[in-house]
C-alpha cells in the first residue's frame, strides 16, 4: 500500500477519542501500521474494527510498569505521537496539590516516559519522528482559567525542545503541535461541566477567530506531516494549529 507513512508504524496514546482516534485513522489512510492506545479498551475496539492496520492496546500513560510491559511486546515505533492529556479549569486559586501532580503526571510525565522507553532502540536504528501533545494554552498563550493546564502544556514545548536539542544529529525528530479549540468529546464534556451548556459552547466558538472549533481531521493531518519524511528538515518546533488565536 502506498501512502505517506507506508512502511511505517506509530505508537499513539490516548488513542480512542478526539484527536488520538482522528489520528489513527488519518495514519493508517496513509499507509502506517499504528499501534493505538488508550484506558477506553471499548472505544479501542470499535476503532480497530475500522481497518486491519491498527492494532490495539491498554495503556495507561499514567502507569510506569504499563509502558515497560508494552514497549517489552513491540518494536521501537517509527512514529509516536504522545497525545494524552487532561484540562483542568480554573485559577491559581483553584489548583490543590492533587490537581497539579495528576496535570504533570498525565500532560508532561506520560509523554517523557513514552520517548524515554524507546530511545535507546531509536538510537540505534537513527531514526524517529516524535509528536508531543502540547496546546495554544502553554508558554504560546496565557488563557484565563487554564492556569494548570498551561503550566502543564508550557512543560510540554520545553521537553520537547531539550530532547529534540539533545538528539539533532542522531535521527530522532521530536516537535509539539498547539491546537487550538478542537471539536472533541472532552470538549464537550467541558461545556456541560460549566452547568451551561449553550452558553459555553457559544463562548468557545467566540475565541476562535474563525468563527468556528477546530475538527480533530485537521489537527491529525498535521500530526501526519510531522510523522511523515516530508517534514525531515523539521524538529524541536512547536507548531500552532488554531483557526488564527494567537494571531
Ligand atoms: P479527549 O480528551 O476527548 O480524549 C482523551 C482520551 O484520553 C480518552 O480516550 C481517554 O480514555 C484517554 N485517557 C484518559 N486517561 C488516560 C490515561 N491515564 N492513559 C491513557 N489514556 C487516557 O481528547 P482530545 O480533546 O482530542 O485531547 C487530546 C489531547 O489534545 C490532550 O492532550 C489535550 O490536552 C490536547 N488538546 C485538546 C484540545 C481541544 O480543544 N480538544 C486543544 C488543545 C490540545
């Protein structure tokens, strides 16, 4: 089979939903063999119905022994695309001790565990292409009431940066996507938690400038030119992707 990706594999976390899942079908569309991830082994199943090229695991990105146990079972993945992470709402007041571990260990930790695991292997065949999850909400913008989650996504663009420094000549690109306002699940998970639903979706469309949320397609075909050859002279950038926000 032809294709952007053909003759590749890639590992992605948090793959059931959203803009995992989107990617996933996006990759295999291409060509790749992708290894998809998630805690939602329901989800994973129905999404493995949709193409013999996607084989399915749980992983919790959260759980050290879950990653070792994984990358034991499977080759060094050509492509990983970290994707996991969670939004907290609210302020710096808002923020307790047991927020901001669960922000780090499942936003920043997953994703350094996820590389540090396959490094060595990528070291020696001298080749890979990492996508880590960050957000616009990061060190690119300060959102109001997303203080933890843009501590946690700013975390994201410096890893990123430092590992990508570290292995420049060595084969392993590793670059951050920042999406904007994504039309996703969780999303809408984040609408009715404000107990209005309507008017939180209509305040999330007003801070797109485009008028409109972002679709999960496009996020993935991004995350496909990063993992594919045509973006080799591409590494440690952390690309915005968001209808024009931080313009
Ligand atoms: P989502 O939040 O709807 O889905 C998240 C997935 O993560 C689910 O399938 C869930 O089962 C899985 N998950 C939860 N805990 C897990 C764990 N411990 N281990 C492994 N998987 C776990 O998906 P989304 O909205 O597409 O978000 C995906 C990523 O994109 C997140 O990192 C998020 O911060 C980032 N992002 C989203 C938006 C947006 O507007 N949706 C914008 C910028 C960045």
């Amino acid at each position: 089979m032809g294709g952007r990706l053909a003759g590749k594999t890639a590992l992605i976390t948090s793959a059931a939903q959203g803009i995992g899942r989107a990617t996933v079908l996006a990759m295999v569309a291409e060509g790749a063999k992708v290894i998809a991830t998630d805690i939602n082994m329901a989800a994973l199943e129905a999404l493995a119905k949709e193409s013999p090229a996607i084989s399915i695991h749980k992983l919790d990105v959260t759980k050290q022994a879950e990653i070792d146990a994984l990358a034991a079972k499977v080759d060094a993945p050509d492509v990983l695309f970290n994707c996991s992470g969670y939004v907290h709402a609210g302020t710096i007041l808002d923020v307790v001790d047991k927020d901001w571990d669960f922000a780090f260990e499942l936003n920043v930790r997953a994703h350094y565990r996820m590389m540090r695991a396959f490094t060595p292997r990528w070291l020696e065949r001298g080749s890979a292409s990492v996508i880590n999850m960050a957000s616009l909400a990061s060190s690119v913008k300060g959102v109001p009431n997303r203080f933890l989650y843009g501590t946690s996504k700013a975390a994201v663009i410096g890893m990123t940066k430092a590992m990508a420094a570290d292995y420049l000549a060595k084969g392993i690109r590793v670059n951050a996507i920042c999406p904007g306002t994504v039309d996703t699940p969780s999303l809408h998970d984040r609408m009715r938690a404000t107990g209005d639903y309507e008017a939180a979706h209509k305040a999330f469309v007003a801070r797109q400038p485009m008028g409109r949320l972002g679709r999960a397609e496009e996020i993935a075909a991004l995350v496909v030119y990063l993992a594919s050859d045509e973006s080799a002279f591409i590494t440690g950038q952390a690309i915005n992707i968001d209808g024009g926000w931080s313009v």
